[in-house]
C-alpha cells in the first residue's frame, strides 16, 4: 500500500508484482550476495581482511538507493506478502548470514577471532550495516551531527571488531 503496488497491479515487462520485486532483488542485492561468496569461496589469507572486505562491499551494497528503498520495502510489507519476505529471507538475508558466519568460524580457528557463537554474532554484522544504512540514507539531512557515510561505516564495523577480535588484536586499522 505505501508502495502503491499491490498484488493484482500488472506490469507491461513482468507478469505480476511479485516476479518484479523478484528480479529487482536479484539484479540489485543478489549479484553482491554472489560477489561475497566468491570472496569467501577464493579466499586465502587474513579472516579479518576478508571480514572487512565483505562488510565494505555489504555497505557499498545497502547504501544504494534502490537498494535502501527494497529494504524498507520488504520490511513495510512484510505481513503483506509472505512470500516475497521468504524469498527475501532465502535469498538475501540467509545467504549473507552464512557467510559471515563461516568467516567468523575459521577466523576463530586461525586464532584470528575470539570464539563466538556464529548463529548470533553473524546475524549482527548485516543488521548493524543495514540499519546504519538506512539511518544515513532517510534521516542524515535532519541530523544537526550527521555522520559522514565513511565515519558510520568505520564506526559499525571497529564496534563489530571489538566484539569479535581477542582482547590483545591491535583495533587501530579500523578507522573513526
């Protein structure tokens, strides 16, 4: 309804509504969920690197536009369109969500992390990034201190760090 789309609204390109929001989801959040992916299935190296990697290009994602607006979206409708939330879920939400928390498993392993359960902490680092997006996206022009998007993106992840790195990691390369 806030959207001015319902579900019987024909579209002269797509068959329904519903296959839209589908192919808009993939052409604009799938492509970077597949991108994190392959970080993660060619990495070599640091699990922090790669932890930072995956959160910058999850922040280059969630702070487009269309990006913003389809997250919103889903979250306005969500009772509206079941469905569509579950392909949402399925597609976007739970594919990031593995991601993060295989990095988080064998960055634990490589000593590189503190031991954390990762079906919670990797639920956390997509919240924070979508969420500090939006905040910098719909209310930064009536924020009197608006953050820059580079102090809301370092500042979300040196909080993430804090949480997972071992007490003695040097924090200093995440940037304020």
């Amino acid at each position: 309804r806030l959207a001015r789309i319902s579900k019987d609204t024909p579209d002269p390109y797509f068959d329904s509504k519903e296959t839209l929001f589908r192919e808009t989801v993939r052409a604009s959040i799938v492509t970077s969920v597949v991108a994190g992916e392959e970080m993660l299935r060619n990495h070599v190296g640091s699990w922090r690197e790669l932890l930072e990697a995956i959160a910058q290009r999850m922040w280059d994602t969630v702070r487009q536009p269309e990006t913003a607006r389809i997250s919103r979206l889903v979250q306005l409708e969500l009772t509206n369109f079941p469905e569509l939330a579950r392909f949402y879920f399925e597609e976007v939400i739970l594919r990031v969500r593995r991601i993060i928390e295989v990095v988080l498993v064998r960055g634990a392993e490589a000593g590189e992390f503190r031991v954390v359960d990762p079906s919670v902490t990797g639920r956390l680092l997509p919240l924070m990034m979508v969420h500090s997006a939006q905040n910098q996206r719909f209310f930064q022009p009536y924020d009197s201190q608006p953050l820059t998007d580079e102090q809301a993106f370092h500042g979300a992840l040196d909080l993430f760090l804090h949480g997972v790195l071992p007490p003695t990691t040097d924090l200093s390369r995440a940037k304020l």
